[in-house]
C-alpha cells in the first residue's frame, strides 16, 4: 500500500506543471504590455516623449519571438553553447569574390549618378565618396537590403528580456525621441533584427548623433533619401577622426627578418620608417612623398599566414563603424576598387582560424600570466593578442607566425 501511494505521488509530481516554468507565451505578453506601460512610459514621459508619440509608437506592438539572445522571464535559461566566432574560420571567405565584383560594380555606377553629391560630402566633410558608397553598399547593399522588422518592436522586444536588456533599453529611448522629432513615421520606422536603422544601419543612438539633413528638406531622412544617407555616413566618419587627404592604407610584403610583433594603433610611426625596413608596396608602386612623413601602423590580420598591411589612422576610423579588421578590409578593398577599379588582395589567406573562441581565451589568460598585454581574456585575437603571441614565440625560439593555433596548446601554459 505505500509503494502504491509513493507511485501516486511520484507519478502526480511528474504531470502537474512546476511553477518555476508555468509562464508561456501568453503570460510573458502580459507582462510585456504592463512594462510597456507602468515601466517605460515613466521613463519616456520624463525624457520629453510625449503620450501622443508614446501610444502611435506602440500601437499594435508584441513581442517578436524570433529574435535571437532572448531570456523570456519564467522560461528555463538557455544552454551555454561551445564558444566560436565566424572570423576564426578562414577569413576568405569573408572577401567573396563575386559579391565584391558586383558591388564594386554598382558602386561606379552609383559613382556617376550621384557624382554632384559625393563631390559636395568630400568638400564638406572630407570623406572621400568612394569610402562613404562601400560602406553604403556593404551595410544594405546600397539601400535595396529589405529592412523587415519594426524597429520598435524589436528594440522593445531586447529591451524587454535579452541578454543586453539595459543596453537595448537606451536605444529604444532613443528612438522614441526619433519619432517625437517627426524625422519618421512609426509605420516607415524599419530596421534589422538587431534594431539598426535605415540604409547606413544606424542604431538610434547614433542616428542623433550623426545623420543629418543633407538634401535640405527639414529631415534626416537615412530611410529613402540618399544623400541623407551618404552624408550621415560621412558625418559618422568624421565625428570618430577621420583625417582629411588621407586614405585607408596599402597592401605591403613584409620581410622575413622583420617582427610581425609590432602592429598596433598604439605603435605608430611615419610611414618612412616601415619602408626603412624593407617594407613595400605590393603593387611596386612607391607610397606618395605626403604620406611618408605621416604615421601608419602595421597591421597582420592573420598574422604571418595573410595579407599584410600598412593602415593609416582611417583605417581604425572605419573600424568604429564595425569592429572588426576584416570589416575594415573589405570597406577599404571595396572602396578602392569602386575608385581605381582595382582587384583582391595579392596576399592569399592561409587556412588559419580553427580554434574556438575558449581556447583562445585560455591563451590569452596564460600570457596575460607571463606578463604580456593580450586586451583582455574575450577570445578574440585582436592585434593585441596576435602581438603578444608573436613576442611570446620569438622569446621561446619559434618562428614568429603572431596568430593563434591549435600547436599552442599544449605547449603555452
């Protein structure tokens, strides 16, 4: 009779719902609706939105639950998963061939049509047109990208239950202040799934610090109005350094007996000095007399097994838009294939970028150990890593290659 009762028990236990994961999808809507409204509205009303912005903003708004790095409250949390990142797999597949031919080649076109304006944005801003139209073309394909999601619900969705909740929190505030502006209708107010807007894939943030009125209709317009859009891209460059008369940089040869350990925006110096190494163009062609008193700064990407590369300040300028050194890349290579009708890099990338994201991490723990300064244990092998590892291995004896792999592993520790 008690084995049958502790059957019962058991057996109740297992159907009956357990309150920690009773929520469903109905319930966390609620939820969300009485945020919408006892939380946020306060917030909103005391930075100067007004009610009628308020309820036009979120009139028909529900949570969009197929945004990725969602935690819905009462829902179990999700798995960790093994860390990766994209860009440790080989990097050439990031320089698409064919996709950077047709976009240079819809971006001489746009060149040409829109010469007038690009000419007006350089005198103006000092950006030169072909940097502003890759950007423009990498972001959305030079505005024909599909912006399908309300930009409202999908930063109220993050600010409501993803991992950045505070972060998305501020961002829909700020878009809240877009609308109260008039610059936009809530109906037009489109972007990604990440909450990015318009053609330059601005998040709210940045679009009041940065898009303005450039075709003079009382609007920044960074929606339909391209030269709205290319100007606002360029107002963004400027505002984060960009430096008149100056490019990106150029693809270089290294030589053998020259450390790859000394890349960096921290260790600049004129360009005259790199090629007092032997460091050159690897086009043959020689870097123009302005630009040899100026600083550059090494840059090896994959280290030793890649295209090597002298930048200029821009280069890191670009990189404020995407932080990336494959993003910065692939804009410049863009650009100056939109200017110049040049081709790929020459320097072929190696079959580099295996490893996870958590090795690389234990790496960089172990050099921060032995001293070195890696920019912190996140994973990703940013210049100051790949120049830790190369002065870390010219110090053991190794040929300095000053990027992570697998042969590290069990010998850094």
């Amino acid at each position: 009779m008690v084995r049958q009762i502790l059957c019962f028990l058991s057996l109740l236990c297992i159907l009956l719902p357990l309150p920690a994961l009773a929520a469903s999808k109905a319930d966390v809507e609620a939820q969300f609706q009485s945020w919408v409204q006892q939380n946020l509205w306060p917030e909103a009303q005391k930075d100067g939105i007004s009610e009628k912005t308020f309820k036009a903003a979120f009139s028909g708004i529900t949570l969009n639950w197929d945004l990725p790095d969602l935690v819905p409250p009462g829902f179990p949390k999700p798995k960790e998963q093994p860390q990766t990142q994209a860009e440790f797999s080989s990097p050439a597949p990031y320089f698409n061939e064919a996709r950077l031919q047709k976009l240079a080649a819809t971006g001489r076109s746009f060149a040409s049509q829109y010469g007038p304006t690009l000419k007006r944005i350089e005198k103006v801003y000092g950006v030169p047109g072909p940097i502003v139209l890759a950007i423009w073309g990498r972001e959305t394909g030079f505005g024909a990208a599909k912006l399908p999601n309300s930009a409202i619900q999908v930063l109220a969705t993050k600010a409501f239950m993803s991992t950045r909740k505070e972060m998305f929190r501020t961002e829909l505030i700020a878009a809240l202040s877009i609308l109260e502006h008039g610059d936009v209708t809530p109906d037009q107010f489109m972007g990604s799934w990440a909450g990015a807007l318009g053609q330059p894939q601005f998040m709210p943030t940045s679009y009041l610090k940065y898009a303005v009125d450039f075709d003079g209709d009382g609007h920044r317009n960074i929606w339909t109005s391209v030269p709205d859009t290319l100007a606002s891209i360029a107002n963004y460059l400027v505002q984060k350094g960009w430096q008149r008369g100056r490019g990106w940089g150029y693809e270089v040869t290294i030589p053998e007996n020259v450390s790859c350990a000394q890349e960096g925006p921290d260790l600049a110096k004129p360009i005259s000095h790199w090629t007092s190494l032997g460091i050159a163009r690897i086009s043959g062609k020689t870097f123009p007399s302005d630009e040899l008193r100026a600083n550059g700064m090494m840059l090896v990407p994959a280290g030793r097994d890649g295209p090597e590369f002298i930048v200029t300040p821009n280069f890191y300028v670009i990189k404020e838009y995407n932080n990336s050194d494959l993003y910065g890349l692939y804009i410049g290579n863009l650009a100056d294939r939109i200017a110049y009708g040049s081709g790929a890099f020459q320097g072929q990338w190696g079959d580099v970028g295996k490893m996870l994201r958590s090795d690389v991490a234990g790496m960089q723990v172990t050099l921060e150990h032995k001293g070195y300064d890696v920019g912190g244990t996140d994973g990703l092998p940013g210049y100051k890593t790949r120049r830790s590892i190369g002065q870390w291995q010219e110090k053991s004896g190794r040929k300095p290659t000053c990027y992570p792999d697998s042969s590290m592993l069990g010998v850094l520790k």
